[in-house]
C-alpha cells in the first residue's frame, strides 16, 4: 500500500462526487468533536529528532538518479530512483546544486502544488511531470 502511496505522489487526485452533501443525521455525526482518549506513554514520546519525517499523504522522501537543467531558463529537472519526473515551477536558482544519489523530500503546499526541499534552507517549488 505504502508503494503504491509512493507511485501515484503528485499527480492529480480524481474526485467523483465534486457536489455530493452527505445526509444532515451524518452531518451532525461529523461535526461532535471525538472524545478525548489518554496516550499511552509510548505514543506520548516524542520521535527522535535525527530522524527523518515518515512518508504520509502530504510528503514523501525520495532519493535523486538524475538531476538535469532545461535551458534556457535554467530550471531543474529532477528523477528519482523510482521513476519519477520532477520539474521545477519557479525561477529561483538553486545552491549548492543537487547531485544524483542525494535524498530529498517533496511536499504538498496548501493550493496543490509542491515543494521540494534539498535542505533545511534550500526548496523549489515543482510538478510532477511523470
């Protein structure tokens, strides 16, 4: 399942039922806030901080084989190991540069679009070409 998460981050997601309302009785379920439940004291932990963010729906880590300019702008085009075809939005230059083998992490903004982050300092916006 987490492959498959993986396989399709960044591409359009398709919406069937764009002007479907739900029922008022499922409405008025939806809107009770849950009860609060106590944390165990391993959940209550919080996760090391040297290690990296896991992948969820909002951001995936991945690992560059190929990093390219598209002249005459200058912007970068970035492949993963596992297939996928970056290409960066914006026109920010980018430095220090990525090289093929360095991890970076792609997450999705707030409007749908994508950030993808070299470091903690360095991000591009970009999409998701294939």
């Amino acid at each position: 399942m987490a492959a498959e998460k993986r396989r399709v981050f960044g591409f359009p997601r398709p919406s069937l039922n764009l002007l479907h309302h739900p029922p008022k009785d499922q409405q008025a379920k939806a809107e009770k806030p849950p009860k609060p439940q106590k944390a165990s004291a391993a959940e209550a932990a919080p996760a090391p901080a040297s290690a990296p963010a896991p992948d969820d729906e909002e951001r995936i880590t991945v690992q560059l084989a190929e990093v390219a300019l598209i002249p005459p702008a200058n912007k970068l085009l970035l492949v993963t190991t596992d297939g996928a075809v970056w290409e960066q939005t914006d026109s920010e230059p980018v430095r220090p540069f990525p090289k093929a083998g360095q991890t970076i992490q792609i997450r999705h903004t707030g409007f749908g679009g994508y950030f993808c982050a070299f470091s903690r300092v360095t991000a591009v916006r970009c999409i998701r070409k294939h």
